[in-house]
C-alpha cells in the first residue's frame, strides 16, 4: 500500500561527482540526513534538476530514492515531460522502483489550451495506480495551470488520486481559490521554500515540499505551526524568510546554486555542482549574507 503523502516532504538535490555524474554515496547521505532532521518523506522535482539529466538518470535517480528511504517515509517522482507518452513511461518506472506518488509540472515549451492540459495529465493519471501530484510551478517557470483543469481532474478522480501543489503567483490566494472552488475537497501542498509557509498552513495545506537545504528549519516551523506555537514559528520563520529571498532573485538557478551551497556548508554534499548550463552564479556577498542568515537560524533551532 502507498505511503500517506503528509508532513514535510522535502525535494531531493542531485549531488554529481567530478565526472558529473549522480553522486550515489553522497545522496544516500541527503537522504539519511534527511530524515534524521525529520522528513516525513521526500520526492524529486525541479530542484533535482531533472529537466537536465538523460532519460536514463531520471530513471535512476527514481530509484535511488526508493531505495535509500527505505521504508522511512513516502516517496514520490517527478515524472513531468514536454510530451504524455514520456511522463507516462516515467510515471510507470516510478511504479515499478516503488514510489507512492507521482508529480508532473505541465510541458513547458507549449502552450496548452486548458483541454490538452487536462488531457495531459489525464494520461498520466491513467498510466498508473499512484496518486498523481498537480504541481504549478509558474511562480518560476512554465505556464500556470487553470482552477478548471484541476477541478475537472478532481471530479474525474478524486482527492485521494489527485492532489495538488500551486506555485502559482500570488500563491496564497491561489491556495485559496483551489480549496474555496473544490469545497475543501482538494488536497494541497505548498512548495515556497518555507518563504509562504505561514501563510499557506493558515490556509489548510496538508503539508510543504522544501528543498533539503533548510529542512532542520522547516521541520521545527512545522512543527511549531501544528503545536500552535506561534511565538516560535516566527523565531524560526524569519531566518527562512531571508533565506528565501536570496534564491528568489535568480528564479530556479538562485534556488539550485544557493540549495547546494548550504548542503555543502552543512557537510552533507561534498560539491556544489550544477548541471551546466546555467545563468546565474553565486558570488561572494551574498554567501556571505547566506552565512549570517544561516547562522540566525542555527541559533533559533539551538533554543528549546
């Protein structure tokens, strides 16, 4: 039976070696780390750079991750593709490793009218038993998916088949607008970077998809929000915050350059190395505005 998709439910890093290949020894570091901090699950999507791995990497990686969480928690795939047949024959590999869910972004080099859309991810629900995961990823890249294309796929399937994750901007409203249209129906996730995670948990998600680089902090924020700790939330959430703020400015390179550069100043990757090309590169005054947030940060979860 599939793992409840609930909780803090963080997006993998690829780590890659000096041969820029999946660096297997360091991501079963990211995973064991990950929950030992307390994920309740974890999953591939944009930050794993999966748009720049070959077809056969995306297989693997899928894999990995089954393999390394080892019962711990759920896991899902990315399985997102510019054509159906592909994220259906990724969905269908992600059946096969294991996983307990599914996520697909929208193809991102078309612009779909809202009945291919649907089409689209009609295919993918129906090339397999595993809930699928709607994820919106237009607050950085892609186009944004319709309130009637997620309606129509909940009345097709329904809320345990089809779940949802919009990053559409502003995202509050539109966390809104999905539970206010569905009559509570639908369930969502939230996927800020723990920049919108207040706001969005006031809304009713049922829980964020992070990146790994800031998941001790996540984890106590949600903690402290499910425990009505709000004092505590905020002590933690303003870290986060400023965190955020710097990967926003670069769109999905800030989110990937920052992401590996804090796993490494944690000790759990060894490099910070990307997947070229890309379009943005750190320099050296905001790693050091990184090294003092962070630091912030480290504090706060140092205290009871």
């Amino acid at each position: 039976m599939a793992r409840k998709l609930q909780g803090v439910l963080p997006i993998v890093q690829t780590p890659f070696t000096a041969a820029d290949e999946i660096d297997v020894p360091v991501l079963r570091r990211e995973i064991d780390w990950a929950f030992g901090v307390g994920a309740d699950g974890l999953g591939s999507g944009m930050v794993s750079e999966t748009f720049r791995l070959t077809f056969s990497e995306r297989l693997r990686l899928t894999e990995l991750m089954a393999e390394l969480a080892g019962g711990r928690g759920a896991v899902f795939a990315a399985v997102g593709a510019e054509s159906s047949k592909q994220a259906v024959e990724y969905a269908a590999a992600a059946e096969r490793a294991g996983c307990d869910a599914v996520m697909a972004v929208p193809p991102l080099t078309s612009r779909l009218s809202a009945e291919a859309m649907t089409g689209y991810f009609r295919a993918i629900a129906e090339g397999t038993t595993l809930p699928v995961i709607v994820q919106d990823a237009s607050g950085y890249v892609g186009q944004s998916i319709p309130l009637e294309v997620s309606l129509k796929l909940l009345d097709v399937y329904g809320g345990e088949k089809i779940v949802f994750k919009p990053e559409a901007s502003p995202i509050g409203p539109c966390l809104s607008a999905l539970r206010e249209a569905s009559g509570g129906r639908a369930q969502i996730f939230e996927g800020s970077g723990g920049i919108h995670l207040v706001d969005s948990f006031r809304r009713g998600v049922q829980g964020t998809m992070p990146g790994m680089d800031l998941l001790d902090g996540v984890v106590a924020l949600w903690r402290a929000l499910c425990g009505g700790e709000q004092e505590r939330a905020y002590q933690l959430w303003y870290p986060i915050c400023g965190l955020v703020a710097l990967q926003l400015q670069a769109g999905l390179d800030g989110f990937l350059a920052i992401e590996k550069y804090l796993l490494v100043k944690r000790g759990v990757f060894t490099s910070a190395a990307r997947r070229q090309p890309y379009g943005w590169t750190l320099d050296a005054e905001t790693a050091a505005e990184l090294d003092r947030l962070y630091e912030r940060l480290q504090q706060v979860l140092a205290t009871a």
